[in-house]
C-alpha cells in the first residue's frame, strides 16, 4: 500500500523510514525545500528520557503566578481572542491534576525507553552521525527548596525504569567539570546517564537520505491546502507548488506529521486535535574555550532552559511562549537565553556570536502525543510531541508502524482511536 507522510520534520521522516522498513510503499509531502526545517531545526538538542513529566503538573500554575508579567520569564502566556488558545490553556490545568500528570508521565516514560533503543539501533545500522553525545543529561539546581525534591524525583524515576543518581552541593563536578565556574552556586544536580543528545536537524536529513536510497519519494515546496474527503475516506491532498500551481496527490493512506499546523488541516475532518503551538527559542553558539565548554548536555531546573554541545558550538534553548502562530525573533528572549550563558559557563562560548532561532512546539495539554487512527479510515496520526519531539521521534514512527501493520505495539500508551 502507499502511504503519504504529511510533514518532514524528525516525526515526519522517522515515520517513512519505519514505514518503508515495514514493507509500505512511501511518499513525504512537506512545503520546505528541505527536511527538518521548521521546529525540528535548531532545538535544545536533548534526548532527554530523563523528564518524562510534563510542563502540566501540580506545581506549574503556582510557578506559572510567580513569573507572570515578567519578560524574562521562562513562560509567557498572551492572551488572545483565540477560542482555541483558552480552550488549550484550560486542558493544560486539567492536566496539572495530580492523577492525570501521573498518567502522562508514565506514558511518556514508556515511549521515551523504546524511543531511545530505537534510536541506538538505527544509529547503529545505518551509521548515522548528527554530533551526538552518549553522556547523559546533568539537571542543574540552584535553589535548596527545589533541590530538596530531588530524591523524589531520582525514585518516580527508578521506578519507571529511567537511571538517574543524586549529586549534592557541587559534587555534579566530578560528572561535567566545565561547571567549576557555578560550583558555589550549585545546590545540587541529578545526573540521568543514560540520556543522550545531538543535532536533530542533522538526524533527520541524513535520515531523509537514507529513506530516498530505500526508496521513499520526497515532494517538496509543496503546500498542503486541504485534506479532501468524502465521507470518512481521505481521497487526496491538495497541493500547491512554489509557482502557486495546484494539484492533488493521493495514496492509500495518509500519516499527519504537521507540527503545530495539523490542527487547521484536520478540523474539516471533524477532528478535534488538542495540539497549540508553543513558542521556544535557542541560541547556538560557537565554542570558544573548549575546556570550559560541557560536554554533557544540562538542564538548568530553575530557569527552565537547557544546553547541548553539539561539535564545536553549544545550543542553548527555553522559553514557552503561548502567542499563536507568530515565529518571529524577539531579541528581548535571545538576550535572556545569552544572558543565562555569561552567567552559567562563563568564557566558554562567543555570545557575541550567537545565533538565534525560534520555533514552534506541537503541544498537547498534557505533552503526550497523539499516535494512531483518525475518525477517517485512512488517515493516521503521529504528532503533537511537544517539549519532546526529539526525544520520541523513533519510538513513536516504531509504534505506528506496528499500529498500520496490524499490530498492537508492546508499549502501555493511550493510543489515538482505540
Ligand atoms: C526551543 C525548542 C527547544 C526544544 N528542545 C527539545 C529537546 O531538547 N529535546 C526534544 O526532544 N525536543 C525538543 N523540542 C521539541 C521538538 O523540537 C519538537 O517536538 C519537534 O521538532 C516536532 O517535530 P515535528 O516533526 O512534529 O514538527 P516539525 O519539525 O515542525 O515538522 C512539521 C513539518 O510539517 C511541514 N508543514 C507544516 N504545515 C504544512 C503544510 N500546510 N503543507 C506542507 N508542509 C507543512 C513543515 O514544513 C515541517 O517540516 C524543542 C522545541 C523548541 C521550539
């Protein structure tokens, strides 16, 4: 049968490249002139199955009072007269309840494991290499109130089976000894060494590549208009090229893999999808001082912002911006993020140098995303990944895969449509 991926971003390609593995015949459709150029381009980089929990927890709306009205805030909500954007925000409440971020930080737990053995294998067949770094992720606290939760957060985290250990004071040195410069800020860190990280934008082009030699067919500069159909049956997509010339293209079957942009297309259908764009934004920066430079990627638990070594530059990234569909630099966030560098690894990288980047996160209220069967017969969904899009990229193209073959994957995960 042929399927149509709907997007190439790191969820679009992963998904052909299952697909083809699984015997499908497959085509990616995707407006950019190339793969993995819109929120999968510049991100934090973290392959990170280390934080399973999402932004909505029982903490958030405290967290979320105490940095309202101020613009350096890691989060920043515009209201707007959106009826979308107030129904998003009251399911993000809803999922702060206790029992519900229970679940969902299971759920992502369990895709984030198979996620990253998927990822190892794939790595490991096709020889990929996107700057990766097998050395796991250090979360930083410099507070002693939030560093007092950790032990909690060590055992949640054993118990869904993530390894993860606990380094008070400064003794995370021992573990990334670029961070000597913040030792005495330090109140401690937990260290999960089995996380990874690397440049997805590199991952999914030269996974791209290697889904073109296998024989899946790319269409790009090719804008989606419309999901036609008739019934509960996609008959085709209709496309518009870069002269504005229009078309239809059709398959058997089709996988939504649109980012923050599913949504519109999938309303028509009748279809509901949770998803809002979250906006982040990353610098990436040239390393100047390499001894000063981490190696293990970080998370900065209090400022909420996170660090990758990629090569030789570092990408940092933060911010949750809810403000529509607006990708527009605002240099205020990027001096935030800059800011944060000078601060926490003084010397090691060319602030002056830094470039800056902003994308559009695909969220779902609770971060978990949507993967399985749509009301249509023939349409599927793998996509509303949010703050971990990376991260679950592979395992989540596995379990759909296995969802269009007919099988159940081995994974306790509330699958679309079931
Ligand atoms: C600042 C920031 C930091 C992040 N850090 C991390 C991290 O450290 N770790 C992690 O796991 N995740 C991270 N993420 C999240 C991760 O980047 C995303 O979840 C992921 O990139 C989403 O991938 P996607 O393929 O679903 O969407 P996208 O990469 O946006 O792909 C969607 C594709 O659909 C195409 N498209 C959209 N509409 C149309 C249309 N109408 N017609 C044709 N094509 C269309 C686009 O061109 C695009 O290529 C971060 C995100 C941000 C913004």
């Amino acid at each position: 049968m042929h399927v149509m991926v709907l997007g190439a971003g790191v969820t679009g390609v992963s998904t052909a490249w299952y697909l083809r593995q699984a015997g499908f015949d497959v085509s990616v459709v995707d407006r950019q002139p190339a793969a993995g150029l819109e929120t999968s381009y510049a991100n934090g980089g973290q392959i990170s199955v280390s934080h399973p929990e999402p932004w909505a927890n029982p903490a958030a709306p405290f967290i979320a009072l105490r940095w309202l009205g101020r613009n350096d805030a890691p989060l920043r909500l515009r209201l707007r007269r959106d009826p979308a954007q107030w129904a998003w925000t009251l399911g993000f409440l809803r999922e702060c309840l206790p029992w519900r971020c229970r679940r969902n930080t299971a759920a992502i737990a369990a895709l984030a494991l198979r996620s990253i053995d998927e990822l190892r294998r794939l790595r490991e067949e096709l020889g990929l290499s996107y700057l990766q770094q097998q050395r796991g992720i250090l979360h930083l606290f410099f507070s002693a109130a939030e560093f007092a939760a950790a032990p909690r957060r060590v055992d949640e985290l054993t118990r869904l089976g993530i390894a993860a250990r606990l380094y008070p004071g400064a003794e995370a040195l021992a573990v990334e000894p670029a961070l000597a410069g913040i030792a005495g800020r330090l109140a401690g860190a937990i260290h999960a060494p089995g996380d990874e990280s690397g440049d997805a934008l590199r991952f999914t082009q030269a996974l791209a590549q290697k889904c073109q030699q296998a024989g899946v067919r790319f269409y790009h500069n090719t804008h989606i208009r419309r999901l036609a159909h008739t019934g509960g049956l996609i008959d085709g997509i209709e496309v518009e090229d870069e002269r504005g010339h229009s078309g239809t293209l059709d398959a058997g079957a089709y996988v939504l893999c649109l980012g923050s942009h599913g949504r519109a297309l999938a309303a028509p259908l009748g279809e509901r999808l949770p998803i809002h764009p979250v906006k982040g934004y990353s610098i990436t920066v040239p390393v100047r001082d390499p001894q000063h430079a981490p190696q293990v990627s970080l998370t900065d638990e209090s400022a909420r912002i996170v660090c990758s070594r990629l090569g030789d530059h570092l990408r940092i990234a933060g911010t949750a911006e809810l403000n529509g569909y607006d990708c527009s630099v605002d240099p205020d966030r990027i001096a935030a993020i800059v800011g944060w560098l000078e601060r926490t690894l003084p010397g090691a990288a060319d602030a002056a140098l830094a470039q800056g980047w902003a994308g559009l996160r695909p969220a779902t209220p609770g971060n978990v995303p949507i993967i399985g069967k749509s009301r249509c017969v023939n349409l599927w969904y793998n996509t509303g990944h949010g703050t971990l899009g990376w991260t679950l990229a592979c395992g989540s193209a596995a379990v759909l895969a296995e969802l269009m073959s007919g099988r159940r994957p081995a994974l306790a995960f509330p699958f679309h449509g079931r």
